[in-house]
C-alpha cells in the first residue's frame, strides 16, 4: 500500500470495564452495525437514534430457546468485535496481552488502491419463524441448529449478505495481493 490504510486505536481499560458502552462510542450513523464473535455465541447489533447498542442478543433473550445467541456481550469471552458501515470499520481482537484495534475509514465509494466492487458474501441460515423482530431476524442453518440474528428485517426464506471491501498492495514482482478486508454493510 502507498499509505497506510488503518489507524492504530487504543483499547483501554474502559473496555474491558463496559465493552458495549466502549463499542457504542465507536459506532456512528456511517457505522451503525455490530458483529462480534464471543467464546459462547455470535452477537449483532445496531446503533440506535439515541446512540445505545441494540444487540441480538436482547431482542432474542430467551437462553433455553436461543442458547447460542442470548449470550452476553463480556471482554472476558470476546474474540473480535466488528464496528462497521459504509464510512468505515473499526476491528478490535484478543491478544495475548489484552485487545488491539484499528480503524478503517474509506466513505462509501471504493478508493483506488480498493477493488472497484465490494463483495456480497451470502450469510449462512434461511430466515426462520418468528419473522423479524424488533428489526433483527433470526436465521438458521442445518440440523446442527447454527443460529443467529442480523440487525435486519427479512421476511420470508432469503439469506442475508455481507458486504466486504478488499484492498490491493504490490508485491516485489509486482504482482497484486488482497491486503486488508472490512466490512461496509448487511443487507
């Protein structure tokens, strides 16, 4: 890369303390939604008008029902939290010695060391019964009972898709690699 694409954040003990009130300072109306992968579950969630966090996890709280997606949002089971939109993503993830972070902020169009085309990757689950809630959807996946619920509302049998952004570096010989992805947006 030419410049340098991402900018280092520091992940203080705030968020260890309260990682949702740290993760909603971060999101925006250009970053409103949430995608965390957790020792015990995948939760989502999006920014609402007043600034707070919705999460999966609230909408569908019944933990005999939905065990693997009423979990909560702790530093302790945390592996990686996405922050993302269309302006940019911030990436925070474990390390040996605590949480790293970085911050991408792009805006909506591709810039030139980008691919000219975002990526759609089509999410596992088909939408199942109860149909959207409160502005998430529960989808699932096989008898293995995979679930989880994006922050958007689907109705019917459809798959969700992912929005990934992939940008390009040089090698010695010239030869273009993809070199960093985030993530722009759900639909």
């Amino acid at each position: 890369m030419k410049s340098k694409r991402w900018t280092a954040i520091d992940v203080d003990e705030k968020f260890a303390a309260d990682p949702r009130q740290w993760l909603a300072g971060h999101a925006s109306p250009g970053k409103p939604w949430l995608l965390v992968h957790a020792d015990d579950g995948v939760i989502w969630g999006r920014r609402e008008a007043d600034g707070d966090l919705r999460l999966s996890s609230e909408v569908f709280d019944d933990q005999q029902r939905y065990p693997a997606i009423a979990v909560e949002l702790r530093a302790q089971t945390l592996q990686q939290a996405r922050v993302f939109g269309p302006d940019g993503e911030l990436l925070v993830w474990r390390t040996d010695n605590g949480f790293a972070a970085r911050l991408i902020e792009d805006g909506q169009d591709p810039p030139e060391d980008a691919l000219p085309e975002d990526e759609e990757h089509l999410l596992w689950g088909l939408g199942e019964p109860p149909e959207p809630h409160e502005g998430f959807t529960l989808f699932a996946e096989g008898q293995q009972g995979l679930v989880h619920a994006p922050p958007i509302a689907i109705q019917g049998r459809r798959r969700p898709r992912l929005k990934v952004r992939h940008y390009l570096d040089y090698d010695e010989e010239g030869q273009a690699y993809v070199c960093l992805s985030r993530l722009v947006g759900i639909e």
